[in-house]
C-alpha cells in the first residue's frame, strides 16, 4: 500500500513537473529597466539568452557613446544589449551586458527573483564581487 502510495505521489509530481515552464525560460519576456527609460524583452536563440530594447522613453536616440564609431548613428531601439548567457540551474551567466549610456560592454550574470517579478542584474570587469547591480522589474 505504502509503495502504491508512493509511486502515484511520484508520477503526480513527473507529470506536474513536465507539463510545467522549464525554470531556463522564466526569464523570457518583458523587463523594464531600473532607471525606467526602456524596455528589454529578453529572449532564446538556439539554448543561448539575449535581451534586445524593444521600447524607449526616447524613441529616436543613437547610440552615440558606442566605442565602434561606426553602430554611433544607428538606433538605441531594436539594439541587443544582452548577449549569449546560459543558464547554470539557478541564474544565467557568461554573458555580457552593453550599457548604452555609457557605450561600455560588462560580463554580467542574471538572477530572476521575487516569483519572476524582478531581475537582479550583476554587471562587472573581471570578478563578480566588483560589480553592480541593477534590477529589473516586469511591467505592470
């Protein structure tokens, strides 16, 4: 009886765990940005992560501070700023993140919190621990 038991709490839980979102792709989706000034909608190509501006409070703005004189005209709007993270089981990492207000690109790591509410941005040169974070937060 015990085993019967057992087995059907565990199929139960199999099929409840496959039918649910894989937790990689909770990050999938819309997130404003701390200072409010855009919106990034992070998606997967193949099993990589990117998160490209898909809204600005500024429509129109270049990308004047980029090091590459040659991307300074195109549009902020449309722009991947997160590029190539994997997910590790509990956040998304080896990545990196270009920030457009100061034209510089930064290793970063992703962590989804609060029940996929918000999203803790840790940007850095070199180690983890000497960066800072942003966070995110889904639209209302």
């Amino acid at each position: 009886m015990k085993n019967s038991f057992l087995l059907i709490l565990f199929s139960c839980l199999s099929i409840s765990m496959s039918m649910a979102e894989p937790p990689s792709d909770v990050i999938l989706g819309d997130w404003i940005s701390q200072q409010k000034d855009g919106k990034i909608t992070v998606y997967k190509q193949g099993d990589k992560y990117y998160g490209k501006i898909s809204w600005s409070k500024t429509p129109g703005k270049k990308d004047l501070k980029n090091p590459n004189e040659a991307l300074r005209n195109r549009d902020l709007l449309g722009s991947v700023i997160l590029k190539d993270f994997t997910f590790t089981g509990s956040a998304w990492e080896k990545g990196t993140i270009y920030d457009p207000h100061s034209g510089k690109t930064y290793d970063c790591i992703l962590k989804v919190k609060d029940n996929n509410k918000t999203l803790d941005i840790r940007g850095f040169v070199g180690v983890a621990m000497f960066g800072r974070t942003s966070t995110w937060t889904r639209p209302q």
